[in-house]
C-alpha cells in the first residue's frame, strides 16, 4: 500500500520545535495531548520514535502521528 503524500504545514520560521509544531498544525489540541502522545512513542520524525518535545524541526523534516505525515516548511 502506498503512502500518501505529507501535508505541507507553514511555519512562518526557519525552526519550531516538535510540541510547539503538533499545537500548530492542529494535530493535537493541547500541551498535555502533545506531551503523552509524544512520551509514549507515537509521534516519529524522519521515520523514527522521537520522545523529546524540545525536538528541532527544520524545513523538510516529517513529522508522523496516528497514520498521518505532516512536513515542516518555512
């Protein structure tokens, strides 16, 4: 099966980092939902579990949750 394509989410700046990221493109609503779901494994970037919130994201990095792809432009 064939993925789909991430969706492209402007961030209006070079870096945000991955809890600030998941608030602002509207894949989670709140810190805590960000935080648990990110502590407990289910958010990847480039393919592979990252768990620090405080993760750096930079032009063309992806971000995976729950089946979806979302990919960070500036």
């Amino acid at each position: 099966m064939a993925t789909s394509p991430p969706i492209d989410v402007l961030v209006g700046s070079e870096m945000i980092r991955l809890g600030q990221f998941l608030k602002f493109a509207g894949v989670l609503d709140t810190g805590g939902d960000v935080k648990e779901a990110i502590i407990d494994g289910y958010v990847t970037v480039n393919g592979e579990v990252d768990r620090r919130r405080g993760r750096q994201l930079h032009d063309g990095d992806i971000v995976g949750f729950e089946g979806r792809r979302y990919r960070v432009r500036p």
